[in-house]
C-alpha cells in the first residue's frame, strides 16, 4: 500500500506531469474563451459600447454638437416638470405594488405551510397569471374596468356611482392590481420554498414554549428566511419598474397623468427626437436601479446567500 501510495505521489507530482496538465488547462481555457467570443463581442458591441457613448452624449449638446456642458442636461431634466410627474408615480407605484405583493405573497405563502386540503391545487393555480399572454390579461382589465364594463354594471345594480376607472386617479390602482394579480403567483412559490427550508424543529420548540404565531414568524420565520426576502424584493422591484407594457397597453402613449410612467416619457422623448433628454433619462435610471441592486446584494451577503 505504501508503495502504490509513494509511487502515485511521485507521479503526480511529476514536473513533466504539472507542466502537460497546465498546458491541457490552458488550452481548455483558450477553448472556451473562444466559444464565447461571439456572445461577448455582441455584448460589447450592442450593449457595452452604446452604453458608455450614451454616458458620453449626456454630458454635451447632443450628436450633432458634442460641445462639453457639464452635468446642465442632468439639471434641466431634474428642472422638467414632466419628468417629476413621471418619476414620482414610478416610485409610488413600485412602494405600492411591492409592498401590496409581499403582503399578499407571505399570507398565501403562510397559509400554503398549513398543508390544508386542496393547498396543491392552489400552489399550481396561482402559476396561471404567468403563463397568459398579457395582452389578453389587459384586454380582460379593460373590458371589467372600461366606461360601462362590467365593474360599473355591477355597481350600477348595487346603487353605487360608477367612475371612468382608467382615465381617473382609479387608474393607478388598476394598474396596481393587475401587476398584483399577474405576478404574485410567482413569489408565493418562492416563499412557500423558503418557508419550507426551515427545520419543523424550531416550531415544535416554540409551540411546547407556548410561543404565539406572530413572535414565532418573527423570531423564527423572518430571521432564518431573510435571504430569500432580499432576493424576492429585489426581482419584485425589477419586475415593477419593468411593468411599463402593462401601462402602456392599459393607457396608451398618453394615459392619464396618475399612470404616466418614466418608460413613458422616455418613449415619448424619443418619438420627438428628444435623443439628449432620453440618453440622460436612462442613464439615471440605470444608476438609480444599479445602486439599489448593488446595496441590497452586498446587504445579503452578511446573512449568508442561496440558491434557487
């Protein structure tokens, strides 16, 4: 044995044998690097490239004149009226349907756990949103919320005033509810998996301490679930900020000023020829989207990471 073993240990530690497998690595490596080259190549050039010269533009006059102003783009788009509107109901909606949405989510979630007759059904079905179209999901919203849809029917019957619910403030929670309604499935899942990580240990303790259902989610549910709540909140809000078709369908290229979003100022920018006021939109956009991810994953990092 210890000659098989002192013979294995002189054969792997062969100068010749390290010198072949750092070769055999090396041009593994450059095989590789080759089969991505085009990935990367498209990258730099559809993505990276007109990126960093949009970084460029925003600080002069435009294409036509690449005189250097300084940040007074960035500080006349500040100064824009429409560009606060667009802005502030960004950021209300996403406070409001993430919020509305994790709340949701981690009710259906907790009641999923109790494992009640029928909770496999409803796991699944809560899919179905994700997997419709959503043009037609829309289409059904503006027929149940349009001028004498069917909400106003049946309000109608109730002895409730009706309300043009998509060209008034009701607008915003329309669209609140439908991103809802679309996209909560999708986190129930992973809170269900979350939720279901935990040892049933933890709760047989609590529950022979008498410990109640509240301090229990927050003692034990909450701490040990953390990372899943930071990753579930950050591709809630991406998918909040990206709701902008839902919007646009919904309201079209000018829906009322409740829903007027900031992918639709920059799209109307764009139609205008407004190239300045669009680069520099996005790219505070980016930067505003770029640093929250950036705090929330380094935020993660000190309570552990996980894999889905």
């Amino acid at each position: 044995m210890s000659w098989r073993i002192s013979w294995g240990y002189i054969f792997m530690n062969n100068p010749r044998r390290k010198n072949h497998i750092a070769k055999w690595r090396r041009k593994e490596n450059f095989t590789g690097f080759l089969f991505t080259l085009p990935a990367l190549l498209g990258m730099m050039g559809f993505f990276f490239f007109p990126f960093c010269l949009s970084i460029g533009v925003s600080f002069t006059n435009g294409f036509g004149d690449l005189t250097f102003v300084g940040f007074r783009n960035y500080a006349t788009l500040f100064g824009n009226p429409t560009f606060q509107l667009a802005a502030y109901n960004t950021a209300r909606f996403i406070f409001t349907a993430v919020l509305s949405i994790l709340v949701l989510s981690v009710f259906l979630s907790l009641l999923l756990q109790k494992k009640q007759k029928g909770h496999e059904f409803f796991r699944v079905s809560f899919l179905f949103p994700l997997v419709l179209p959503t043009a037609s999901i829309i289409l059904f919203f503006q027929l149940l919320f349009s001028v004498n849809g069917s909400f106003d029917v049946f309000l109608e019957r109730l002895g409730i005033p009706v309300s043009n619910w998509l060209h008034s403030p009701y607008a915003f929670y329309v669209l609140v509810l439908l991103y809802v309604w679309k996209n909560f499935g999708y986190n129930v899942i992973l809170f269900s998996a979350a939720f279901s990580s935990i040892p049933p240990a933890y709760y047989e303790v609590a529950q022979l301490e008498g410990i109640s259902e509240w301090r229990k989610f927050f003692k034990i549910t909450l701490p040990m679930t953390l990372p899943y709540w930071l990753f579930i909140i950050v591709s809630s809000i991406i998918s909040a900020f990206s709701s902008f078709r839902e919007a646009f369908i919904l309201g079209g290229e000018h829906p009322h000023s409740s829903i007027y979003m900031l992918q639709h100022f920059i799209n109307n920018n764009f139609q205008n020829l407004q190239y300045v006021r669009v680069v520099t939109a996005s790219i505070l956009i980016f930067s505003v989207i770029f640093l929250f991810v950036f705090f929330m994953l380094k935020f993660r990092n000190r309570y552990g990471d996980i894999e889905l």
